[in-house]
C-alpha cells in the first residue's frame, strides 16, 4: 500500500511539472505575457547555468551542515522547540529565568 502512495505522489509531481510546462504556452496569447517568454527562452542557457551553481553551493552547505551536525540533530529531543514555548505559556513562573535566586 505504501509503494502505491509514493507512486502516486511522483506521478503527482510530475503532473505539477507538466502543467508548469503548459503554463507557458498559454503565457503566449498575452502581449504582456508572451515577452516574459521570449525573455526567458533568449536567458534560457544563462538560467541554466546559474541554477547548477547555486545547486553546487547550496548542496555544499547542506553536506556541511550533515557531516558537522548529523549526531547533534539525532540525538536531541524532537520536543525541543516547544517545550520552553509550552513552559512559557502554561506556567510562566516555572521558568529558572522569573525565578527570584
């Protein structure tokens, strides 16, 4: 059951791809429109390029942040945002900080 999902959710995104696709032919009956595409298919190559740098950094730090954090990230509790939040809202005067010492 669970292999059907994930076949369902690509299948989904690829629809998505698809109709962003077909977007830009409809973007060609506006005047306004159709020079965004032009714009875009003459930038087309410079686009490309710029995408597959900002990807390679972009992965770099990601990779970073993994190798230097992964041990950190798995062993701290998935709480751990929110139980200073829930601490503050249901009993504000628990806090070590309000606490006269």
């Amino acid at each position: 059951m669970s292999e059907l999902t994930y076949q369902s959710q690509n299948l989904t995104a690829f629809n998505c791809v698809l109709t962003y696709m077909r977007m830009f032919t409809y973007l060609q009956f506006s005047t306004r429109l159709s020079q965004l595409t032009h714009t875009l298919t003459e930038a087309s190559e410079d686009l490309v390029g710029f995408l597959f740098m900002f990807l390679l950094v972009f992965m770099a730090y990601a990779f970073s942040f993994h190798m230097a954090f992964k041990m950190d990230v798995e062993s701290s509790n998935p709480t751990g945002f929110a139980r200073p939040l829930r601490t503050r809202l249901i009993s504000p005067r628990a806090s070590p900080l309000t606490e006269p010492g």
